[in-house]
C-alpha cells in the first residue's frame, strides 16, 4: 500500500455557499470547485485550495443573500478551515459579500480572520481589489442578478468610489440560471452597445465560470474583464504569498 503525505504548501480556504438538495450549485461543474485544477494545470506550485461548503437558499434575493452571508456561518466553515491547516480565507460568494454594503463586506472579512488569525477576503472584496490594482475608477458591469440585487451591487461600488459607467441587468433568479447563462454571447452584446470603451468589464457571481473565456473575452473586446472566479482566486494567492504572473491568461493576472 502506497503511504500518503501531507501537504507541504499553502493551503488556500475557499469557503462557498451550497444549496438545496435539489440546487446542482454543489456539482464539480462549477469553476469555483476547480481551483486546484486550474493551479495544476498553470502550474502554480506550492499551493492547493481546501473547501467548506456552507448552507444557502440558493436564490437571487436580498433577504436570502443575508442570510446566506451570516457571520456565524461563515466563522464556523473558516474555523474548521484554519484547524485544517489553511494559511488564508477566501468567501467565494458575490452576492452575499456585497448585499449589506462595503461596511458589511469588510465586517465579514474582518470577522473571519478575528476568529482565525489568517487573512481573509470575499468574492467583492477581491473585486476592488482588481478593480484598484488595473488603475481604474470606472467599470462596466455585466450583471447576472435581478434588479433589486443589482441596485445593491452598484450602491457597494459607489460606497467604495468606483464609478459604474454602464450596468447590464440579465435577471438570474439564483445562480443555476447564472451558470447557464452565454456568457460571451451576453458579454458581446453588451459591450457592443457601448462606443469606445477601455475600463473594465466586471462580471459577477462566482456561479459564472469566466477564468477560460477572459483572454479571448479580452482579446475580443479589447479591455480588461474581470469576473468573480478569478478574481476571487487571484486574491486568494496573494494573500498566500504567491504571485503568478501570465499575461496570455488575461489582464488581471500580469499584474
């Protein structure tokens, strides 16, 4: 019998919202539960992603995105992480990190790394923070939620100082319908509708598998785009430490 060993990197804490029994929002299929696939595949070496899985409703509202965004639900999965030997949290959600306003986003983060004593983000923190580090102030947003939840996310942005130019308002009722979305079919026809455009295209909602589409996105748009996965996990290895650095894997990721 092979012996096994255990893991000797750093272990990146990727705390994501489940779902009903009868959600598929658990299923492999979504890029948010491949991280290590794609850090293999890159070859970024010397890190790996842990997962905890929290309870949600699984729906596109506010009141059910409170919920699911629960201090006490969120320090439960980041403390079982940090027994496991994590050295960072990561909150894999959008909605959830952002429904309260800038304020509640860092009081989540700041919460988790108070019961942990690692450093923690959300899926929206670390879109500021690619937002911030492409130099920019303005974004277009391809929203995948309802207008109520969309209203939320644009006044998080404006609370944080970054201007929306244009918002798209697809109406997603939960994040099965965003997964099935065409991204570049929606992503073009947006973009189509706006002359000259440089600042980032943001997309939302770590339901949306956006790593592999974002450099012919990009290439095809001819401006930074940044979606939730990436920008989730970009963040996440930086504050393990690791810089990957690739500019044929999209703009964020050569900085």
């Amino acid at each position: 019998m092979s012996k096994s060993f255990p893991f000797r990197g750093k272990m990146l804490g990727v705390i994501i919202p489940g779902a009903r029994p009868d959600n598929t929002y658990e299923s492999r299929e979504y890029e948010v539960y491949r991280y290590d696939d794609w850090m293999r595949s890159h070859e970024v070496h010397g890190a790996r992603a842990v997962f905890e899985v929290t309870v949600s409703e699984g729906s596109h509202v506010p009141d059910t995105a409170f919920a699911t965004g629960r201090a006490d639900l969120l320090q439960e999965a980041g403390t079982r992480l940090a027994e496991a030997g994590c050295r960072a949290l990561a909150w894999a959600c959008t909605c959830a990190s952002f429904v309260g306003g800038l304020e509640w986003a860092r009081g989540q983060a700041a919460r988790l790394a108070e019961a942990t004593g690692l450093p923690a983000t959300s899926t929206s923190l670390a879109l500021l923070a690619a937002i911030r580090s492409l130099g920019a102030d303005t974004v277009d947003v391809l929203s995948p939620y309802p207008k109520e939840l969309t209203a939320a996310l644009e006044k998080f942005l404006h609370e944080a100082n970054v201007e929306v130019a244009a918002m798209a308002t697809l109406g997603c009722p939960g994040p099965v319908e965003s997964h099935e979305l065409d991204l570049r079919s929606e992503a073009a026809c947006f973009h189509n509708r706006l002359a000259g455009r440089k600042h980032p295209l943001v997309i939302p909602d770590t339901a949306i598998d956006t790593i592999s589409l974002i450099p012919s996105l990009e290439a095809d748009m001819g401006r930074p785009v940044i979606g939730a996965t990436q920008a989730t996990l970009w963040q996440g290895l930086k504050l393990l430490g690791i810089r990957y650095r690739e500019e044929n894997e999209g703009v964020l990721w050569s900085c």
